[in-house]
C-alpha cells in the first residue's frame, strides 16, 4: 500500500474512532433514562402525587408532601434570585465597562463554580445556624445563591444579541435610558431572559446537595418555609440509600419524576430562546 | 420594576431636555436599582468567604495547616484531618478525567471536524441532556444499576489484566473509588466537551484549508493544525471539569462508600470532601465537628476557586469573546 493509501487508512480508522466516542457518549444516556422509565414507571399512580408517605414497611402511600415542597422551595428561590440575576445582568450588559460589571461578571463565575454543597454550608452557617432550627426557607436561599450567577451570566449575554442600531433608534426618538433599556432591550429579548432563567430554574430543581442541612427534609406536609420541608430530589436520595424494597421503587419513580420536571423545564427554555432567534446575527 | 417613577418624556416641554441630558430622575432610579442588584452579587461571595472563614475558625485554630495532611477523623476525640477527603477527592477525580477526556474529545472532534452538518446539533443537544441528569439520579442509577454491574464484570476482569498495578489490586467492593470515578467521568463528560467544542470551532477555518491544502488528510488537519490551535482551550475544557468533578457531591456520596481511610486501592470504598460535608454536616453536633466540615468546604471553595480560574485564564486565550467559558456552566 502507498504511504498516502496508509494515511488515507489511518485518517478513516480515527475517524471512526471519533465516532465511537459519540456512541459511548451517548449510551449512559439512553441507559439512564431507560432504566428510570422501566424502573419508575410501574409505580406511578395518582396515589404517588397525591399521598403521603406510608410507614417504613408498608406499601402505598406517595411524595406529595416532596412536589409540594420543592415547589415552594424553588418558587421562593425564584422570587429572591431571578429580579437579583437578571438586575444584575442588565447592569453588565448596560455598563459594559464600568469596574462594577468588570468584578460581577468574574464573581458570577467564581460562583458558577462553587460546589452547591459549599453554598448548603453556607446556607447553614448563615440561616440555620442563627436561627438554630432547619428550615425550607433556609434551603430556598441556598438554592437562590446557586441561580443568581447563572441568571446574570445569562441575562447579559442575551441584552447583548439585541443590536445597536436597535437602542441607537429608542435614544434618537429621545427615549430616556431606563425606558430605552427596559421597554425596548430586555422586551425585545425577553424570550431570551427567560431562557435563562428556566435554565436556572431547571438546575436547582434537581439539586440536593444544599437542602441536605438547610431544609433537611421531612415525611410531612409542611407547607411553612419556617419548618424542615421535604424536596423531591432529598426524597430520591433518602429513599435511594435507604434499606427498603418498597423505598428504592419509590425512589425511582421519583427520580422519574424529577428528571421529567427538569427535562421539561430545559425543553421549555430552548423553545423560548428559538422564539428569540431573530437576533442571532 | 421601576415603573413607578415620573414619567419625564411624554409630560410638559421643559422635562424633555433634562430627559436628553441623561439626567432624569427614571434613569438615576433605573441605574441605582441596578447597580445595587449587581452589587448584591460581589457582597454575597465576600460574606460566603467570610462565613466559611468565621464558621472554620475553632478548627483552624486548632489544627491550622496540619489539618490538610493528617488523616484521623474522630468526632468523639475531636480530631480530625482531611488527607484521606483530599485523596479521595483527587483520586476520583482522576479516574474521571482519564475516562471522559479522550472520550469527550472524540466527540468534540467528530462533531466539529467530521459529523455530517444534520447531525451535529441534535448530537450535542442529546448529550447536552446528560448534563441536565440532576446528580442524585446519577447516583440513584449509580447504585442499583452501574455498580453491580462493574462489580461483577469490569471490576474483576480489570484485576486481572492490570492487577499487577497496586491500584488495581486487593479485594474487590461494589462502592467504591473506581465506582465514583465512573459515574463522575459520565458527569463531567459534557462539560468538557461543550467547551471543547467551542473551543474548537473558534479555530479559524484557514487553519485547516492550510493543512488540507497541504496534502494533510482529514485527520492529519486535525492533528496538525486544529489540536494546537486550539491545545489552551482544550486543556482549559480539560481543567473546567476537573472543577466540576472536584465539587460534585451526591452522586459520589452515593458510590464511593464512605469510609475515611486513604483508599489503597480502586476497588476500595474511599471518602470525598464535598460526601463527608453531605453525610456528616447535619448530624454533627459537637461545635469543632461542624468547624473541622466547615473547614473542608473552605478547602473544597478554595480549590474550586484556583482550579476554575486557571481553566477560564486558558479558555479565554483561545476563545476570547466567543463566551465559551461561561456558556458550559
């Protein structure tokens, strides 16, 4: 064979290789999710959404009390750090070079890569610890923390896409500033803002790590943010390392459920950042 | 949001000038709302920074520095160490990176140099789905599903090709090191190869036309001109997972087995940083206990914190502007 027919050879042999990489990348995928449906779904039933937990042992009994509470927890997370995010990305995308932006935008990224554990201590030390009980309040300003960097990365990035020409023609018309900035650039992508922050959202609904001693979790349904409140992702780890049969199935059918939620909520966020698409060159 | 100021262009003649002068009272409301939102967000690392520092003091005091290299873990004598939670948390760390680097890499290189344009999108949309898993389902699947099976195949399969490795060799366990390492490579895969990939697309399409020109075969192109173009990127992807895998918590706690010894082997259960603060943090009652956690989460911050610095310093060299940095987070 020719020294360019072995070349041809070995560039078609990595080729392939490449494309064997896609393959193992992509199984754990389809094996996860195969698993969680074949797994989780036979213990779904209306008893599942609508019920609290049985007593350790018996059968029945459902996670109500854990949809309830991770929707507080997050809905709260949300109120507290989506207007802080998205405030905070509007300001770097408007005052691009002011020191200010300069440093929020490294601290965003700084936080970005905080483990969320580390912000559960935090969390802890800073709430539960000076108000010496758990609470579900606790565990939503843990996860707020974890989505205000995420949304103001986001938030700017997007006013950015809007053009020029666009805030150009709003201040020439002698529209003030803030009306400029808050009627014309972040109305005109707000498709994109909310991309964002359902992508934020999708994050902390899943995470686990900082409610573990912030709201630490519950068998009840507690529907005060001053108690310890229970979370669907807490639910699938408890239930998960717990020694029961009945839990581990419980376990799966939650965890269904949950990636249902976060997988949802990024679909969501993908369709609303395609509605915004006009501004991307 | 701040719509309750006065309306200054649409009222009477003389507000409009002011209005132009960029001094109405709506722009001067408008930018202090921001500035104290964007403030908020430096305040809350420095107070996080503060907090870790206050609630670690006790055992700061107590052990100071040693505390990084002695191994004992006894909440009844408090004493306490972290060595065997750093080489833990490195340890499967590297497992991890040694897994889905070269596999991350064979994606982000198809998928950029190789892939039919119809299918590149929907290829890095799917495993873009993988990074969206949160972690405790991870470890859920970890731990009734991928560990049995390393357990009773890869596991001892691997001893016997590599046993004579001291890492590969003693008794064999279910959670474990290798098994956190597995899980953590599937994690952390991709982020590394999100970014890898923008790295790689940031590489001027000169480079390779240049090297095809050349005579270069598809593959000599990439390895020729487009891998070194783009080397500081990739090695920036390279180190953002590090970062992540360094941090991840639940899906490790689940697999690893928890145990606080130095893990002499893979096969052996081991013990993280960020598992001990997850496992021990809410029982812990004794005040140096839950210092000597806190002192751990300050270590894991500050690691995270250098590690992903350097990562951004590398990413931006190559990808300076393309977002690419924050876009994997």
């Amino acid at each position: 064979m020719s020294a360019l027919g072995r070349r041809r050879v070995r560039s078609g042999i990595m080729t392939g290789l490449t494309v064997l990489a896609v393959v193992v990348a992509v199984a754990p995928l389809l094996f996860i999710l195969g698993d969680l449906v074949a797994k989780g779904i036979g213990n779904l039933s209306p008893a599942f959404f609508t019920r609290l937990p049985a007593p350790a042992g018996e059968t029945g009994g459902g996670v109500a009390h854990a949809i309830v509470g991770t929707l507080l927890m997050v809905g709260t997370a949300c109120l507290i750090g989506l207007p802080v995010g998205i405030l905070a990305g509007i300001y770097c995308a408007e005052y691009r070079d002011s020191r200010l932006a300069w440093a929020v935008r490294f601290v965003a990224d700084v936080l970005n890569g905080t483990p969320s554990i580390v912000v559960g201590v935090f969390a802890w030390t800073w709430i539960v610890a000076s108000q010496q009980h758990f609470s579900g309040f606790a565990g939503s300003v843990a996860l707020a923390i974890l989505m205000v960097p995420m949304v103001t990365r986001t938030t700017e990035e997007m006013v950015l896409l809007v053009p020029h020409s666009l805030r150009e023609a709003a201040l020439a018309l002698g529209y003030p500033r803030w009306r400029t900035s808050l009627l014309i650039v972040a109305r005109t992508n707000a498709p994109g803002i909310v991309t964002g922050a359902l992508l934020a959202v999708a994050r902390v609904a899943g995470e686990t790590a900082p409610l573990l001693f912030t709201a630490l979790g519950s068998q009840y349904m507690v529907t005060s943010l001053r108690e310890p409140m229970a979370a669907l992702p807490l639910t699938v780890y408890t239930y998960a390392t717990g020694p029961y049969e009945e839990w581990h199935r419980y376990a799966w059918a939650a965890a269904l459920v949950l990636i249902l939620v976060v997988f949802a909520l990024s679909l969501g966020a993908r369709l609303a950042l395609r509605r915004s698409s006009a501004f991307r060159g | 949001m701040t719509a309750v100021t006065p309306d200054v262009t649409e009222s009477s003649a003389p507000a409009r000038p002011r209005a132009l002068a960029g001094r109405s009272w709506g722009d001067l409301v408008f930018r202090g709302v921001l500035t104290l939102a964007a403030a908020t967000v430096p305040v809350l690392l420095g107070f996080l920074v503060v907090e870790l520092w206050v609630g670690s003091a006790a055992a700061r005091d107590q052990f100071g520095l040693s505390f990084l290299v002695r191994s004992a873990w006894d909440p009844v004598a408090g004493d306490y160490g972290a060595l065997p939670l750093i080489a833990g948390t490195l340890l499967t760390s590297l497992v991890a990176l040694v897994i889905a680097v070269p596999l991350s890499l064979g994606v982000a290189i198809y998928l950029t140099e190789f892939a039919p344009q119809v299918v590149r999108q929907p290829i890095a949309f799917v495993i873009g789905l993988l990074a969206a898993i949160p972690s405790v389902v991870y470890g859920l699947w970890g731990i009734f599903v991928l560990t049995p099976i390393l357990r009773t195949s890869v596991f001892p399969l691997l001893q016997k090709t590599l046993g004579f490795l001291p890492l590969f060799s003693g008794p064999i366990y279910g959670p474990s090191v290798l098994a956190a390492g597995v899980i953590l490579a599937i994690m952390v895969m991709p982020y590394i190869m999100s970014v890898s990939r923008e790295v790689l697309l940031a590489v001027p399409a000169s480079q390779r036309e240049a090297a095809l020109a050349l005579g270069a075969t598809r593959w000599e192109a990439v390895v020729t001109a487009v891998l070194p173009y783009g080397m500081s990127g990739i090695l920036g992807a390279v180190i953002l997972g590090l970062g992540r895998a360094l941090g991840e918590t639940m899906a490790v706690t689940m697999l690893i087995g928890n145990r606080h010894e130095l893990a002499s082997s893979l096969f052996a259960p081991g013990y993280t940083m960020a598992a001990v603060i997850a496992n021990e943090f809410a029982e812990a009652v004794a005040d140096l206990h839950i210092s000597a956690l806190t002192y751990t989460a300050l270590t894991l911050f500050a690691v995270t914190v250098l590690v992903n610095a350097g990562a951004r310093l590398l990413i931006w060299r190559v990808a300076r502007g393309s977002g690419a940095g924050s876009k994997a987070l």
